[in-house]
C-alpha cells in the first residue's frame, strides 16, 4: 500500500502553480489503486507568513473547497484541516530535538530571507521569525505522521522533503523503525510554473493567475502575461517563452509540439494566448462551476473538515503518537 500525501498552505487563493504542481497529480493518484491518500490545509503553515485570521480562515475555505472542486472525494481519501491533529504539533517537538540545526541554516526560504536582509543593510535575523526557521520540522512532522512514502508537490518543495527523511531518518536511527522515508513525486511535464512576470508563480510575488477566477478575469489575465516584442511572424523562442510553459502544463503532447512548430513559424502573441485561454479554461470550467457551488456553502465545508480529522485522529495520528512517545521515553497517555 502507498501512502500519498500533499499539502498547502492557507495563506491565500489557490492559484494555477498549485494546481498543477500539487492538486492536480495528488488527485490522479488517489485514483490508482492500492492508495491511501491524505490531502490537508496547512493552516499551521500559514502563520508563518499571515497575521490575519479572517485571511486564513478565507484561505481555509477557497482552499478546502478547490479540492473538492477538483475531484477528491472525503470518504474515500483523508481530508482535513492541519490544525484540527494536533498530533502534528507534537510531534513537531519530537522532531526538533533531532533535527540539525546546520540543515535549518540551508533551507531555501530561511536563506532567501538572510540574504535580503544583507542586502537591506540589516542585521542577518532581523524580522525573521523562529517559524519561519523551523518550518521544515512542521513539514516534516506532516508527512512522517502518517508514514507516507510519496508526496505530490512543485519542485520548490523538493528541498523539504529530503530535510523530512533526514530527520525521520535520524529518529528511526536513534530509537527504532518508526517511520517510513518519503520521497516528492514530481510531474514531468511541469517545471515551476511561471507567473505573470515571469518569475514562479507565487502568492509572495503577487503574479499568480487565480484557479478560479471567472472566465473573463481568467482572459484578461492570461493577456497581461509578459512577453518580449516579437512581431506577428517572426519566430519565438518556445523554451524561453512563460506562454508556451504555461501551455505545456496544460496541453497534451501533441498539442505541446503543434504549438512549439506555431511559435517556429511565427505566432502572434495575442493569438498564443488565445490558445492558452482556451486550452485553460476547457480543463478547468467543469471545476469552476463545482468551486462555486461548494464556496457558497462553508458550513457543509466545515462539516466534512472536521469529520476527517476526527476520524485520521482515531484511527492513525492518537495511537502514532502514544507509540512515538513511549519511545522516546515520555508517558503513556492512553
Ligand atoms: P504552497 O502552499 O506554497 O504550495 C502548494 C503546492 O503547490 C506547489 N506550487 C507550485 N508548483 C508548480 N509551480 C508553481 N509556481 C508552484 N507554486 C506552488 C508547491 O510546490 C506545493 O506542492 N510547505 C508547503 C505546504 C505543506 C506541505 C506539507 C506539502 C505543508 N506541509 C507536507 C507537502 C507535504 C507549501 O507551502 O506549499
């Protein structure tokens, strides 16, 4: 049996990047058979950057109710919300004091933040929290809850996943087999997807492309995306172009190659982006209309949030950790 497990984080509206690095791939596989999937809202996560609670309550929400959009289906896999186990916060803890902190010092966001403040003048740690620091060890604490082997994810997550198996690692070597080693399942055919600007797309960068958003928002956003000044034409260089990534995450293989001899042959811009609309917004309108229907109800959202906690507590997440706890030498609380 393979465990599958992927997340994301509540601190803004589900975006295309999400969907095709993580949503889209960890439903596909929660179809396969011999699966055991678990998909949750990593509204922990979200305190690390968001200090607003009606912004991750909202979050919670449009986030909760794009899974379920996009196909996944509450009996059959675990669905929950990450502050509804709290389990994971103590095993966060258990984690900590095995975690080094020299791999801590080399995680992607925490660099980012030191560098920028070097760059600012500031000192190495200004205004960074010790969050921000430790939030491979919540990621961590995530994924080796529930023993997963393989986690769906965008490629800027591979880094987390390998600090998760040295960590379990560490833990399984101090005091047993506890837990299994993840590894990320990455899409192929998708690198990061870029944003508007050409950079990845990303909520902390302000260029994301909303999953949802209506269909003429979804146009006149897709036409804002940035390009060079190429006339109608002249050739485009595909493997340089945010146009044509955009549409290979979305496009079969054949349709991919149609477009890289289009961009040969000349192209136009505007009718490039035409194409991705249409190629977009085909995949994604039966899934529009479900997220409407289901936003307008967050009562019945809540409902089943807490129902899959409920019962990933009873049956995995209580006992897991009465078995880690007498390990490491604490209490039975049972
Ligand atoms: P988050 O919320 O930043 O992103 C959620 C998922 O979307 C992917 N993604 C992208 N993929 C392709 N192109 C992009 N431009 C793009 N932007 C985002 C991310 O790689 C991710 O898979 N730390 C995680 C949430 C998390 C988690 C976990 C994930 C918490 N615990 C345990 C897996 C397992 C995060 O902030 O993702």
């Amino acid at each position: 049996l393979t465990r599958v497990l992927t997340g994301i984080t509540t601190s803004g509206t589900p975006h295309l990047g999400n969907y095709v690095g993580a949503i889209r791939p960890a439903v596909a596989a929660s179809h396969a058979p011999g699966v055991e999937s678990f998909y949750f809202l990593a509204d922990y996560h979200a305190l690390i950057k968001v200090q607003d609670p009606a912004r991750v309550q909202r979050s919670t929400l449009e986030i909760a109710a794009t899974w379920l959009a996009c196909g996944l289906e509450p009996d059959k896999v675990w669905f929950y919300r990450q502050s509804d186990i709290p389990e994971t916060n103590e095993l966060t803890w258990l984690l900590t004091c095995v975690a080094g902190k020299g791999i801590l010092n080399r995680a992607h966001a925490y660099k980012a933040a030191v560098d920028k403040n070097r760059i600012d003048g500031e000192d190495d740690d200004a205004g960074i929290t010790a969050g921000l620091f430790m939030y491979p060890v919540l990621m961590a604490a995530d994924i080796l809850l529930f023993n997963a082997n393989q986690v769906p994810v965008g490629r800027d997550q591979i880094q987390h996943i390998e600090m998760a198996r040295d960590f379990g690692q560490r833990f399984n070597h101090l005091y047993g087999e506890h837990f299994a080693l993840p590894e990320a399942a990455i899409e192929e055919n998708v690198a990061t997807l870029p944003g508007l600007d050409g950079r990845k797309m990303s909520k902390s960068y302000d260029n994301t492309i909303p999953l949802f958003a209506p269909r003429e928002t979804l146009k006149k956003l897709i036409y804002s995306i940035v390009t060079d000044s190429r006339a109608p034409g002249e050739t485009k260089d595909a493997d340089n172009s945010n146009v044509f990534q955009l549409y290979q995450a979305f496009a079969s293989k054949q349709e991919t190659e149609a477009m890289r001899r289009a961009f040969a042959d000349g192209i136009a811009w505007g009718e490039a982006k035409q194409a991705l609309f249409e190629r977009i917004d085909a995949e994604i309108a039966p899934q529009r209309e479900k997220y409407e229907a289901l936003i307008a109800r967050p009562a019945d959202i809540e409902a089943v949030l807490r129902d899959g906690a409920k019962r990933l507590r009873e049956r995995y997440a209580v006992p897991t950790l009465q078995a880690l706890r007498t390990a490491v030498g604490l209490r039975d609380l049972s």
